[in-house]
C-alpha cells in the first residue's frame, strides 16, 4: 500500500510537472507571438487631457477616443480598429473604426485621431473598454487585444470648459463664501472642470464629439499662432477642414465658443474663414496704453456692475482693432449699453448667436498680461463664463463642493432622468413592485416546501412522489407566472417617442433631438435608426443614435450579448445593428438628427420687421406649413418678454398677425408656467432627493405627494411639459438652493436668447400631442417630425419596414423668426 501511495503520488507530481512546462511553453508562445503582432497597441485615452490623470470623460456622453499603436510590419490588408464596450444595460456595443494604414511606413507610431480615424465611447465608470485591430474582411486579429480601464468618471454635475490652442495661465474663479474650504476640491469645489487642446490633430472630427463640453475658449495669442493658422487657414488639409467644421457644427448644435486675443489680430485679419464667424471685423491689431473695462456682475454679488482699467507696466500692450459687423443679431457686451456712445471706449466684447449656439469674441489677450496681472481677473473670468457660455451653470450647483463619497445616481441630472421615466413608461402596461414580487416568491416557497412535505408525508404517506410533483409544481408556476404576464404585459410592441425640433428660419435648417423607449413583447433583434420626416426637413443631412439608460454599474449577464453601431452618411453612428430586448423589457435611446429644407420649399413664411420709427417694435405676420394641423400651447418670447398666443394654437395655413402687447418678463412666466417642477417630479432620482421635504425646483407650486405607481400612471396619460428644458435656466427662481438640473441637456437651452436686448427674431414654442395609437401612423406619420427605422438601416436602398404595435408620439417645436430691418445684411450666421 505504501508503494502504491508512492507510485501515486509520483505520478501526481509528474502530472503537476508536465502541466507547468504546458503553461510555460503556452506563455513563451503567447509572447513570442506578442512580438510577432504587425501592430502593437501602446495606449489609449478616453476624453480630452486635463492636468489630472483622469481625462474629460461624462457618463453616458460622446467622448472621443485616442488610441495610439506601434506599426510593426506592413499590413496586407485593409484595416479596422474594433472597440467593445458596455452600455448601461451590461450589453457589449461594437464599433468598428477604418484605419488608412495603406501608406504608412512599419516601424512608426501613430495616432487614431491624427490619422482622422475618429472613434467615440458612451463611457460607464468602473468598466472596461476593449480594443482590438482586425483586417476588414477576414477578421483576422492583427494585434493583441488592450484593455483601457476606466474609473470613477468626471461628475455630470461640473460645467467643462475646453481651452484650445494653450493653456491660460492664472485661470482663476471668485472663491465662494468660506473661502479656501469651500474651494479645496479645485474650481468651485469640483463643479467647474479645465481641459486643454494644444495642437489641431486633437480635435474630434465629428460635432457630437464635444458633448461632454460646455464652453470653448480658443485663444488668439503667439503661443498658439501655429495652431490659429492651420485649423483656419484657406488651404487647410481635407482632416483640418474636417474638424473646423466639426467645431463649428457644435456651435450650431447649441455648443458656446469664446475666441479671444489681440496679440494675433493682424494674422486674425488675413484669415477670412476665421472673420466670417466672428460678430466682429478685425482690421488688425491696435496697441493701447489702458483699456476700460465694464462688465456685470452675477445676480448673487453685492455689487451691480464690476469696472477696472487693464494696464501693462511694460507700456502699451495688443488689442484687436473690432468695428462691429452690420447684422441685427449681434450685441456689444462690453462697453455696456450705457456707455457704448463714448468714443474713448474701445470695443472689447461682442457676442452674436451662430445657429442655436453663440460665438463671444473679447479684443485683447486673457492669457498673458496686463489681463494675468489684472486684480480682477477672476472676476472677469467669471463673466467670461457667464456671459459666453450658462449664466447659473457655470457658478456651480449652490457653491457647494462634491462629496468625495457620493453615490454614482448623484452624476445624473434630473432632467435626463425625468424624460427617460416618461419614454420608458408605457400606457397599460403596469409595473409590478417588489413587494408583490417577495409576496408571491415568499408564497412559491411555502408551496414547494412545507405545504408539499405535508400533503405527501402526512396525507398521503408517499413521500418518494416528490419527484413527480416537485417538477408538476414548478412547471405549473412557471406557466401560470407567463400566463399572468402576457395578460397584463400584452403582446404589443409598443414605443414611445419624443421629439425636440428646433427650427432656423431664416437659414432654413433643422435639428432634432429624439428620445425613444421601446418595450419588447418577445425576445427580439432590432435594427434602429431615426431619420428626419420628409415633409418636416427635406433631406436628412446626419444621424447620431446611441443607448440611453442610467448611471449604474452594468449588470453582468450569463449569455454574451452584443450589437454594434454602423455608418450612416459621414456619422460613424448613425444606426444600432441588432440590438437584444428581452421579452417584456424596454430599452431607451436618445437620437440627434439634423437637416435642410430647399430654398424654393420653404415650411415657414416669415414676413416680420422693425418700423423704422421704433427698432424695438415689430410689425408683421408668420405663416406654418410645417405637416402638422395644428400647434397648441404656443407663446412668442421677443426682447425679454413673453406673449402667449390667444387661444394658444397656431393652424397649419393660418397667417397669424404679430402683436406684441400686455407682454409678461420671461423669467417670471416661466418661473409660473413652464411647469418644471411636475416635470422634474418625474424622475425618482429627484423625488428620492427631497424626500418629504418639497422645494419647488422653478418656483412652481408643488404638486401634490403620490405614490410612485400614481407619478408613473401621470406621466404616461399626461403630455410631458418641456418649457423647463427648452428654457431650463429661465425657469430657475431665485430662492437659496435652486441650481441647475440640466447638465446633460445644457445644449437644449436657450434661455440666454431672452435677453432683453435681443431683438432680431422672435422665438414660437408650441406642442403638439397624438392619441395613442398604432405605431406607424403615429411615430411616422407626416406629424411626426422624425422616421423610425427599426428592420433595417436608412441606406437608401431599402425600403422602410412599417411598425407594428402602438406608439405615443410628443412633439415640441421651437421656431426661430428672423425680423428684418434695414441694418440687415447677408450672411445670417
């Protein structure tokens, strides 16, 4: 027996010693084969840089990804980069990126954002992001697969601000009250976060590439001239042309761009592609010996108006000689209107909108001095915030610095979370609590254990039947539990839609913004995408899809589920490709889509001016052929003021006369009727938040408490109220504790065009609601602004696959109307 047990264990530890070699030779294999890899991936980085190891990065937002490599040997075949990543679900997204290596030399290093393959993640904290390079056509892997793992990612909540061309030196905000403790997270405790572009092959090649940004500064100094030069020059390469336009198409989308310098003015003014977006001209530079300067403090400073006189010890210092451009839209911010008639006075900032969004242009340099040695230019710095990009945003949310421990629900804004509640809440189909979930397990368990031990040891004395009436119990149960859902969770598909489309008049374009829920009857592949309806925008011009869900961890699941994104026109984004729904589960997404109707089709006739008598009157009518039959809940919003309309509807065809009397401030009729207080109440995060405590968000009156069961039946009976997203910050009341809830949404709000200032167009707003009904009348009729596409892609080839099921379908438009005068000129920005 000893032998034996020798003998054994002898072949034990040759076994052991054979597995050892085994594993060894497999990791010199692995490595010998690492090193045979004709690309090698050396690093990768989410977001744009900041002076912190963790990148600009946001949940859930578009963000650009720059992943560097080694070209090892010549590749014999096209190319792709292959990103796997998870969305908020647990589901892997695949994205598969080209890669012109066709000319490249082996033994290189290269970049995928300087080579213009342009890659974008909807990143989730505390996942991994996996990247891989294939051969297009074969699949085969051409280099070993590198993980990027991302942590704790940036807070939703922060105001970013993007410089590009340098880094300012001496960036500085006004310390809140409590001085260095309350500021001891960074800027403003955390709540404003600084990233730096310093060379042109950084920038994203595609507009939504900036989603996780708030305002740009790009600077006009020497330090950066290379950078200024190429991104605007006439001749720019086909790339650079690229991300210009890429640049200018956020602004357009709602982004806010500052361009500010007077070291560069006379290069400034050889390059007219720069000059054409700018609300100025530059004629050159203009030397100074002190320039005053008066600009408006914040609503919370105890003072009205901050004034200083910016003076260089070393003598005169560069500013940009401005001679403001003849267009109605734009307006001289500094020098203050009350001082604009004295010819001492340089101009110093102008401002004017550029499609949704709006370009600040400031005459002299804010990253060196005298403006670096200025007492206040943290002030200044903070006007520069408030005035060229959100005027309550940018201050923070109530100056409070963010808790290094809080929960990752508190990086979600509530506006998101409130219409991802209204999408995924779906009319009849109710939602089982926890509670009758633990009662009937709880009942499941009794049935299955004492209750059977008793009938079968006790009753009938046969307890070895177990084995027949266990399994007749479980299949019973289980057939019962998909009986009784099927019964109340129907066998409908069933999708919500909601549409936000704003509408430039004058230039003839659209965007829309589309957020969408669906719920799945069955388990069930989906192809999606949204184009814009051909009555609405003509031509759809770009789609940009992606997942919408929570801020959560994934939840890991036991099958391997994927879908990817592919291509659609010049978005790499454009459509899902077979996406996985559960039986009875929903699903959200969120949709930008843009487009341009012709000339000779216009769907707005606009004939509005200014009396040459009173440049603050307006005189005039506007005409909607927009398909739908009728608009309801309208206002007009004009130089600060608001003007509902009588009765509230505007009909298709009708030629609506303008009147502008008995006009309401806009912030008080918003802070009354936008309503934003029932719209924020949707989101659980934000009822969680106040618990029993109501504080009204926007000065609304608080709604009435109810259970969760009865704000979700609200909200899917009742049509959801958007003022307060479409004007969030004008809808805000001044009370101590109100802060922005918008952060993901900032893009969407144009509060700062009710101005009172702001007189070259009037703004209508109106809704319009459909019934319930089945889904392809309601989500694509010719009153639905957009088309979903849910079998196959919008390449143009196929024909669209009718829905089925039934649909809810919610429409806000926001129509931009030019008024005319006689300083209008062409080139309407």
């Amino acid at each position: 027996m000893a032998e034996d047990r020798r003998g054994g264990g002898r072949w034990v530890l040759l076994s052991l010693a054979l597995l050892g070699w085994l594993s060894g030779g497999m990791g010199t294999g692995v490595t010998a084969a690492a090193q045979e890899w004709p690309i090698r991936i050396t690093a990768a980085r989410l977001g744009f840089p900041t002076e912190e190891e963790t990148p600009l990065a946001r949940f859930g937002q578009w963000t650009p990804l720059d992943v560097t490599f080694q070209l090892q040997a010549a590749v014999p075949e096209t190319v792709e980069l292959v990103l796997s990543a998870p969305d908020s679900d647990g589901i892997t997204t695949i994205q598969r990126v080209p890669l012109p290596l066709e000319k490249a030399e082996a033994g290189r290093a290269l970049s995928t954002l300087a080579l213009g393959a342009w890659a974008y993640v909807r990143p989730i904290g505390g996942t991994d992001i996996l990247i891989e390079v294939r051969g297009a056509e074969s699949g085969q892997l051409l280099s070993e697969p590198f993980r990027l793992r991302l942590g704790r990612l940036r807070d939703t909540l922060a105001y970013s601000v993007l410089f590009l061309g340098l880094k300012p030196p001496h960036f500085e905000l006004p310390k809140p009250a409590g001085g260095d403790a309350a500021s001891a997270g960074g800027l403003r405790g955390g709540r404003v976060l600084t990233a730096t572009l310093t060379a042109v092959e950084q920038l994203p090649g595609h507009w939504f590439g900036y989603e996780t940004v708030d305002l740009a500064v790009l600077f006009l100094g020497e330090e950066s001239r290379e950078f200024v030069e190429q991104l605007w020059s006439a001749g720019a390469a086909p790339l650079v042309r690229q991300r210009r336009e890429a640049l200018l198409e956020w602004v357009r989308r709602g982004g806010r761009l500052v361009v500010a310098g007077g070291s560069l003015a006379d290069t400034v003014a050889r390059l007219p592609d720069l000059q054409e977006v700018l609300p100025v001209a530059i004629r050159g530079q203009r030397p100074a010996d002190v320039l005053l300067l008066h600009w408006n403090a914040p609503l919370s400073s105890q003072f009205g108006v901050f004034h200083g006189a910016l003076g260089s010890k070393q003598g005169r210092f560069p500013v940009a000689d401005c001679v403001r451009k003849p267009h109605p839209a734009v307006r001289v911010l500094i020098p203050p209107p009350e001082r604009q008639h004295d010819p001492s006075l340089m101009l110093v900032a102008v401002q004017w909108p550029f499609g949704l969004g709006r370009i600040t242009c400031i005459a002299f340099d804010l990253h060196g001095p005298p403006f670096t040695e200025f007492p206040l230019r943290s002030e200044f710095w903070d006007w520069v915030l408030r005035e060229g990009g959100a005027a309550r945003a940018s201050v923070g949310s109530e100056g409070k610095p963010k808790p290094l421990d809080a929960d990752v629900s508190e990086e979600e804004d509530e506006l998101a979370a409130a219409l991802r509640a209204h999408a995924d809440t779906f009319e009849g189909i109710p939602v089982i609590s926890f509670g009758w979930v633990a009662v009937l397990l709880v009942l499941y368990l009794l049935v299955i254990g004492p209750l059977e031990y008793l009938l079968l040891k006790r009753l009938i004395g046969r307890q070895e039947w177990t084995w027949v009436t266990f399994p007749i119990i479980v299949l019973t149960v289980t057939v019962l539990a998909f009986l009784s859902a099927s019964r109340w969770k129907g066998q409908e598909l069933r999708i919500n839609k909601l549409d936000v489309v704003d509408v430039e008049v004058a230039a003839g374009r659209v965007y829309g913004t589309t957020w969408l829920g669906l719920f799945s009857p069955r388990i069930e592949h989906y192809t999606l995408s949204v184009t814009g309806q051909p009555d609405w925008v003509g031509t759809t011009s770009d789609t940009v899809i992606g997942w919408w869900g929570a801020p959560r961890g994934p939840r890991a699941g036991l099958l391997r589920r994927q879908y990817q994104w592919s291509p659609w026109r010049d978005q790499p984004l454009g459509v899902l490709q077979e996406v996985p729904i559960q039986v009875w589960s929903t699903k959200a997404f969120v949709v930008n889509w843009s487009g341009r109707w012709p000339a000779q089709e216009p769907r707005v006739r606009c004939s509005l001016e200014h009396p040459p008598a009173d440049g603050r009157a307006v005189i005039g009518s506007f005409t909607l052929d927009l398909p739908v039959p009728v608009l309801a809940d309208c206002v007009l919003f004009y130089a600060g003021q608001a003007y509902p309309v009588p009765g509230g509807v505007v009909l298709r065809g009708q030629k609506v006369q303008v009147v502008l009397d008995g006009g309401t401030r806009a912030d008080q009729w918003l802070q009354r009727e936008s309503r934003l207080e029932e719209l924020l109440w949707r989101a659980p995060v934000y009822r969680e938040r106040l618990g029993p405590v109501r504080g009204a968000a926007g000065g609304a009156v608080p709604a009435p408490v109810s259970t969760s069961a009865m704000t979700e039946e609200r909200s899917a009976s009742t049509a959801i109220p958007l003022l307060g997203l479409l004007f969030h910050e004008g809808s805000l009341s001044f009370a101590e504790g109100v802060f922005p809830r918008n952060a993901s949404l900032r893009r969407l709000d144009q509060s700062w065009r009710l101005h009172p200032e702001h007189t070259s167009e009037i703004i209508l707003v109106g809704r319009t609601v459909l019934p319930v009904g089945d889904a392809e009348s309601q989500l694509c009729g010719p009153s639905s602004p957009s088309l979903l596409w849910w079998r196959q892609p919008p390449d143009g080839m196929a024909t669209r696959t009718p829905l089925t099921g039934r649909g809810r379908q919610e429409t806000w438009v926001r129509l931009y109307l030019p008024i005319a005068s006689s300083s209008t000129v062409a080139g309407q920005p």
